[in-house]
C-alpha cells in the first residue's frame, strides 16, 4: 500500500469541509480511481493540513497524480491554502 501526503497551509477549512459535503451529497465528488481511504489532518491554530490518500499500488497512485494537480483548477487557492509539499510514502506496517 502506498500513501500520498499533500500539506497545505491557508485557506478556509470551513469552505472545504462545506465544500466537500456538498460534493458528496450531491454525487459530484470526483476523487481519483484507486484511492481506498482519505484522511486529512488539521492544525487549526496553525491553519495547516495534510490530505493523505492511501492506494493500494504505486501504479494506481502515479495514474491519479494528473487528477490531483487539475484540482488547483476548480478549487480556488483562498479556498484550499498553497500547497507546500506533495510526498509518497510506502506503508509498511497498519494495524
């Protein structure tokens, strides 16, 4: 399993959360093929946060990257913060 840690600072964590609840009510929401769970992480006093998505293959990872970078076109950056890094990782150890 692979895992593709995006950190951002900025932004409105409000706006995403509304934003996403939005999007999956409404079915709308379009996360990349392959992804098999989401967490984010948030440093509120900070505003920070880290979007980390698990894939099971670092092929399946890899092919979503264009998805993630064409994002930045319908999320505006005062929406989702400047990205500052975007990091894979292989997980070697869950319990």
């Amino acid at each position: 399993m692979y895992a593709r840690v995006a950190s951002f600072e900025g932004g409105d964590l409000e706006q995403i959360r509304q934003r996403a609840e939005e999007a999956q009510a409404s079915g709308t929401m379009s996360m990349p093929d392959g992804i098999t769970r989401t967490i984010v992480f948030a440093d509120r006093e900070r505003n920070r946060r880290q979007f980390i998505t698990f894939f099971e293959t670092r092929e399946a990872l890899d092919a979503a990257e264009q998805q993630f970078e064409s994002m930045g076109d319908y999320i505006p950056e005062e929406v989702r913060g400047r990205r500052t890094s975007v990091d894979v990782y292989e997980v070697v150890y869950e319990e």
